[in-house]
C-alpha cells in the first residue's frame, strides 16, 4: 500500500514538473528562434551595409582611377606638346646660328676684300705718283724710279716671249732687260707685279730680269751689262736648273719680296721688264 502511494504522489509530482518543462522549453525554443531570426536579420543588414560600402569603396577608387587616367593623359600630351616646342627652338637656332656664321663669313670675306683693295689703292696711288713724276723724263707707258725708266708690258694683247727675244724688245725700245742690283729696284719691281696680280702666286705671272747663266761659266750668273751677280733674291729652293737648261731668271709677284726670282729655261714664254736711264728732270 505504501509503495504504490509512493508511486503515485511521484508520478503526480513528475507529471506537473514535464508539464513546466515543456512550458519553458517552448519559450526557450521560440526565444532561440527569435534570436536566430534577428541574428540572421541583423547578418543580412550587415551584409547589405558591408556591399553598399564595398560598392562606394569601388566606386570611389574607380572615379580616381580615372582622374588618375586623365591626369596621366594631360601631362603626357603637355610632354609632347614641350618637346615638341623644345625640338623647333633647337632647330630654329640651329638655323640662327647657321645664319649667323653665313654672316660672319661674308663679314671676313668683305673685310679682306676692303683690305685687299686699300691695298691696291695704295699701290696704284703709288704708281700714278711715279707716273706723274715720270712724265717728260719717261716714254709712254714707263715708269720712272730715281733715274730709271721700268716699262712693264702688261696689255693682254702683247704675247709671252722667251728670254732672247724679251731682250730683244727692250733693246729696240732704247733700253734692255731690268737689271735689279739693289734692294731699292727689288722692291718697287716685286711691288709693281703684286698690284698687276692681286689673285696670288702662279708661275704663269712671272716677268724676264736680265740675269743669265753663261753657257761657258755653269753655275755662274751675270747682268745683262756684264756684271757678276751680287745680292740674289731667290725663292727657296732656287736656283736648281730643273730641267737642266734653266738658265734665266724671271721675278714673280711673291708675298716675300727678297724671295722672288726663279730660274727658268730661256725659251719659255714669259712677260719681260724693261730698264734705261730717264731723261734729266727739267
């Protein structure tokens, strides 16, 4: 009886407490999934939030990257655009400076010019002052130093002669070939075919003196009057009987006026000088 009672008030007391127990199991279970649902709801949001700042995040570097983009585009243009600029201000003072030299070549070459034609100014001022001193005690055409008498043939239309016949026409003339035993008479001679030949040196301008190897004495020379050689105004080199019968001399328009005489073979055709006493001055 006792055991069976025993067994009723537990079975009673067992049933009253399942019932609580299911009772705050179901609020359990339904605040569980409550709090999944605003778990899962407050996921989504975030989710949701995590996206739309992702998205501005993208947006925002996508917008720099392009003002990055047109920048990188606008300097690149500017570059060209200045080395483009830098490129013609090169070439254009390339072409200053090419200009500029042109100009200062043509400067120099005026310059020399004006220099050279002061100095035939020079010259021929000298030489119409020997004409005029040299008029009534000179032919025509003949120029006087001191007491002699020069006549340089310089007309185009008087041809080249050889040595003998150059003398010839002095003599014919009164005269004979130059006899240039002073320093005096190589000077004014040197200075006279300098202004007919401004152009330079050419063996083609030189002009007969009336010096002479004689064939009997080789290696020695003498004037045309007889007289041995003295003084000589040799170019370097000179004399050296080239062609071995280069025996006259001629005188040439030499920048060194004591270095101007060449020998030559006596037939070559040549211009000539000459000499004879001027008349007393009145």
């Amino acid at each position: 009886m006792d055991n069976m009672q025993k067994v009723s008030l537990f079975t009673v007391r067992g049933y009253g407490s399942s019932r609580r127990y299911q009772l705050a199991t179901g609020v359990l279970g339904l605040l569980s999934a409550a709090l999944l649902m605003a778990v899962i709801a407050m996921a989504t949001q975030m989710n949701g939030v995590c996206e739309s700042q992702s998205s501005l995040n993208i947006t925002a570097v996508q917008s720099e990257l392009k003002l990055l983009r047109d920048e990188r585009v606008r300097l690149t243009e500017s570059r060209t655009s200045l080395q483009h600029d830098y490129d013609k201000a090169r070439a254009d003072r390339s072409l200053l400076q090419a200009q500029v030299d042109r100009e200062k070549a043509m400067s120099d070459r005026l310059l020399a010019q004006i220099k050279t034609l002061e100095e035939q100014k020079k010259q021929e001022n000298v030489r119409v002052l020997q004409l005029v001193r040299s008029c009534e005690r000179c032919p025509p055409g003949w120029e006087v130093v001191n007491d002699t008498c020069y006549y340089f043939p310089i007309s185009s239309g008087i041809q080249r002669k050889g040595w003998d016949d150059a003398r010839a026409d002095c003599i014919r003339q009164g005269g004979d070939l130059a006899i240039v035993d002073t320093l005096q008479k190589q000077t004014f001679i040197v200075g006279v075919l300098k202004a007919l030949h401004s152009e330079g040196f050419s063996y083609r301008y030189g002009f007969w003196i009336g010096l002479k190897r004689k064939d009997e004495e080789q290696g020695t020379w003498h004037w045309t009057n007889g007289s041995l050689l003295g003084t000589g105004y040799w170019m370097d080199g000179e004399p050296n009987d080239d062609y071995g019968y280069e025996d006259c001399t001629a005188s040439y328009p030499t920048v060194n006026i004591l270095k101007s005489w060449n020998d030559a073979p006596c037939r070559h055709p040549l211009k000539w000088i000459c000499e004879k006493e001027a008349t007393a001055a009145s």
